[in-house]
C-alpha cells in the first residue's frame, strides 16, 4: 500500500530555485477628492470659481487634456495609434517595444474607447418656482482611453491608461517579475530568465531579497515619476490644493515559482497532480487553502477547473471572486511550476483596497500558495520514475564510456532482463558463457551464433546502466538491487499488461467482447460521430 503524500514534500527534493514574488498588479488611480456628487460641485465652484455647475467645463478640461497629449506625442515623435476592435493591446504595443532601444520612455501612445464612470448635468425643475437648474448626476459613458505605453529603468514594461473625460481615472499596470529582472541586472547578479520568470540565479537569496523589496513606496514612486512626465489633466493649482492621485488595486497576483532539477519529468508530475487533486474546490479543502471559513452563506462558487490551452493543462480553484491558477512553465531546458494566487477584490479576505494594504496582501497570496500545496496529495514521486525509465532506455554517457539504452519491449532487451530475474538467485553470480546457451535458447537461435564478443558487448550496456556489477578480482557479475527492479517492472508490465491488453483491444470483435474492447470500441464511435458533425 502507497500512502499519498503531499506536493510540497516531494517536489521539496527536485527543487534547484524557489521563487516568490508579486507578479501583475492592476491598479486604479483615482481623485479621492472626486469621488461623489458634492465633492465634484465644490471643486467645480470652488476651484475653478464656476458660477454656474455645467458639464461644459468638463468639456474645456478634456479639450486641453487630449491637446496636450496630442502635443506631447508630436513633441516625443511618439506614435499616437487607434485600437481596433478586439485587438489584443499588449501585441500591439509588444511590436513597437522591441524597436525601441532607450533604457526607459514611453514608446507608444494608443485610443480605445472603452465604458468609464464620468459625471454629466442634467435639468431638474424647483417644485416651489418652477425654474430649472443643473444637477449633477454620476454616470457610465464610451470614453476615450489613452494607453501610455513605457519601460522604466527599475520597473520595465508598464501601461498607464488615463480616460480622456472628468474625472480622468487612470490604471496602472506593472509586472514584479520585470522589477526584479531589472534590480538583478543593476546589482550585476547574473540569472536566466524564465517566461515571465527566473529561471536559475547565481545568488538566489539576495535574489529572493529584492523581490521582498517591491514596497507600495516603490509603487507609489513609479505613479509620481510618470505623473510628472505625462500630460496632466489637472492644473498645477488643482494639485496644489490636494486634487492628487492616489493608487488602489484592483487585481495582484501572487506566484510562487518552483523550478525542477528534472525538467523532462515535470509534464508528467504536474498532470499526476491534477488527477490526484480534482476535489481541492470542495468548501473544506476551499478553507484549508485560503484561510477563510466555508459556510452555506458564504458567495461564490466553489470548485476545480482544469482549463488546457493547446496542450497544456492549467488548475483553477475559486474562493468567492479570487481563485489559485497553478501550471507548468517551460522554456528551453528549464521547467517551473507556477502556483498563483489572484485577488480580484481585496475585501473577499477583509482587506481594504488600497496600496498600503499591499503588505498583508502580500502575506494571505504567499500563504495561501503554500497552503495549496500542503493540501495537495500525490500517491507517488512519478518525476523520480519517469528519470528511471529515461536513463533506462535512452543512450548515456559513463566517463569517457558510451552506451546504448536498453529500449522497452526490445525482444533482446526483455530476454535479457528475464535472466537477470534468473542469474539474481545465484549466489555466486554468473559469467559470460553461462549467459550464452540461456540467451540463445530464449531468442530461438543456436547457441553457436552468440559469439563471445556479442555477449560482452550486452554485459558492458547492463552494466553501465548500472543493472549489473562486476565482482572484484573476477569475470563474474551479480545483479544489483536497481536491476533487480528494473527487470521486474519491464518483463511484467510488458508480459500482464502490454501484451494482453492489445491483444484484446485490436482483436476482431464478437460477441462477447470483454469491457476493455467495448470501451475502445464506443470511444471511437464518439469519435466519428464527432467528426461527422463537425464536418472534418
């Protein structure tokens, strides 16, 4: 019996660097001054001394704000571009970053038009006189937003997006992966990138050091930074008076980067634990994960999604409007899994939303990764079988020594084994020319036709793959503990399960077909019929 075990305990073996750091951030920027009906009356009376509250003045801020940036992108030699409809932003802007060549500056400027909360008059009319007078009313309307694409020398790529109408919301968009690729690089630290990631580091605590490091302060600094270079929409009186921008999130993802010392394996784990762990939405593992107590009165939908994107597989569990992503990262030789926690509405955890709250954000994303993987469960450590059968069949280099694998199912390669199962019982061990006759027999040869030298060639594979051992001072060789295991696991599975099963599964069918060829036979049904009627 195999008692599971969780995914934080095996993959804690396998781990060559562990990495946790805030990944995207969406934030809001946003006039608290701004934020309701009368605050807006007062600004427009008592800062722009408006002796009557109309929308028109909302008009003559966004005519001088969008002249402004329009200048500023003349001024820059910037392109100034329009979105189309559903076309992925960060593409487009992604072009236009790889031409430019300065360690930081805006490179693009681009127009959407997109629904933004704005003000807007509206006519009522007095009971008692009967006049009419202006009201302000807070509404939804198609705005247009201007995206500022830039890179930053500590925080590379970023987008501020501003709307071009009263009261001139902004979002900010960063990366804390890129704020550390940027403090490794400036600390001359060398390190290998991973897809939005590292990969591997030549000084994974400081590295680790800087990506606790990434402040609300830093945050805040790189808003003022751009403020101060940016159009403004507001006058430098407005901001003299306290009209100033402050930040709030609205969605920061949390990761954990774990990258395997086996990448070949990783595939093969990561699906292993998908299938071992498809009841992590239940409420009582819900809880366990997110430190939150699970009631019938609690919102949102619990549940495990697995999502496959091409080919691969991505793990979902939900907590109200929050969830935990967790998957495979690849590129070149290196694999990492991901586990990331998103929080797309800090009051879900009862933490106010803005930036000076990133801290305890900071610690419930951390913990509620780790805490996914102390409650995730494996029954086995398959990245440990999967490097087993790998060195087994693939050729290898053994010093100076080269040698070739020993393929599954090679009729040579599972005779060999049997005799190993066999030539284990000796005590003594055996020798080249007690292999022979039992070797010939096995494949149906005479044993005149194995000649010596095609017998040491077979005992110098088993024994450079470690199946065997020579014994010292002698020509005699013993089975080790790993080829006793190996010759076990390759003629059975081979002998109770390959062969048997495709003898049922591609037999002719009849009657009493048993389950097996049933099933093979009813998914190739679905198959066709699918097909069919999607017409390929």
């Amino acid at each position: 019996m195999t008692l599971p075990r969780t995914v934080a305990a095996v993959i804690g073996k396998h781990v060559t660097l562990e990495l946790q750091c805030i990944d995207r951030m969406y934030l809001n920027v946003y006039q608290p001054k701004l934020q309701l009906g009368h605050h807006v009356f007062r600004f427009l009376r008592e800062q722009r001394g408006a002796g009557a509250v109309s929308s028109l003045f909302f008009q003559q801020m966004t005519c001088a704000f969008v002249n402004g940036i329009e200048a500023f992108a003349q001024h820059q030699s910037l392109p100034l571009i329009t979105f189309e409809k559903k076309q992925r932003k960060d593409d487009v802007a992604a072009k236009y970053r790889a031409d430019f060549q300065a360690p930081e500056g805006i490179y693009l400027i681009g127009k959407a038009q997109e629904k933004a909360k704005t003000y807007r008059t509206e006519g009522r009319r007095n009971p008692t006189t009967g006049q009419t007078y202006p009201w302000l009313v807070q509404s939804t309307a198609m705005v247009n937003q201007y995206y500022f694409y830039g890179l930053d020398a500590d925080f590379g790529p970023f987008f501020l997006k501003f709307s071009s109408y009263f009261p001139y919301g902004a979002k900010l968009c960063i990366n804390g992966h890129e704020y550390l690729k940027r403090q490794l690089a400036k600390e001359g630290i060398g390190f290998e990138e991973l897809d939005n990631g590292i990969a591997s580091c030549v000084n994974r605590s400081r590295m680790q050091q800087l990506a606790d490091g990434l402040s609300h302060h830093k945050i805040d600094g790189l808003l003022r930074k751009w403020l101060a270079r940016l159009p403004h929409p507001f006058q430098a009186k407005d901001r003299a008076a306290g009209f100033r921008y402050e930040l709030s999130i609205l969605q920061a993802e949390f990761s954990l980067t774990q990258v395997f010392d086996r990448p070949v394996a990783g595939r093969i784990f990561f699906e292993e634990v998908i299938r071992d762990n498809l009841d992590l939405g239940r409420p009582d593992n819900v809880q366990l994960i997110f430190d939150r107590r699970v009631t019938k009165k609690t919102p949102g939908r619990f549940r495990t999604r697995v999502i496959t994107d091409g080919v691969l597989p991505s793990l979902h569990v939900d907590y109200k409007s929050s969830r935990i992503k967790q998957y495979l990262k690849h590129i070149q030789e290196h694999a990492g899994l991901r586990t990331e926690t998103t929080v797309n509405d800090t009051y879900d955890f009862g933490i106010g939303r803005g930036l000076h709250n990133l801290p305890a954000l900071r610690e419930l994303g951390f913990q509620a990764n780790r805490r996914l993987l102390d409650v995730q469960k494996t029954s086995h450590d398959c990245l440990v079988g999967e490097v087993a059968f790998r060195e087994v069949t693939s050729a290898k280099q053994v010093g100076k020594q080269r040698v070739s694998g020993m393929a599954y199912a090679d009729p040579l390669v599972l005779v060999l084994f049997q005799l190993l199962l066999l030539f284990r019982l000796l005590p003594c061990g055996f020798r080249n020319k007690e292999l022979r006759p039992h070797l010939a027999q096995l494949l149906g040869k005479d044993p005149s036709a194995c000649t010596q030298g095609q017998l040491t060639y077979q005992l110098r594979r088993l024994r450079l793959h470690g199946l065997i051992e020579r014994q010292p001072q002698s020509h005699r060789y013993r089975v080790t503990d790993r080829g006793l295991r190996i010759a076990l696991f390759f003629t059975r599975s081979y002998a109770r399960l390959v062969r048997p099963g495709l003898a049922i599964i591609l037999a002719n069918p009849f009657p009493d077909d048993p389950k097996l060829t049933r099933a093979f036979n009813a998914l190739e049904h679905a198959m066709d019929q699918y097909a069919q009627q999607a017409k390929i």
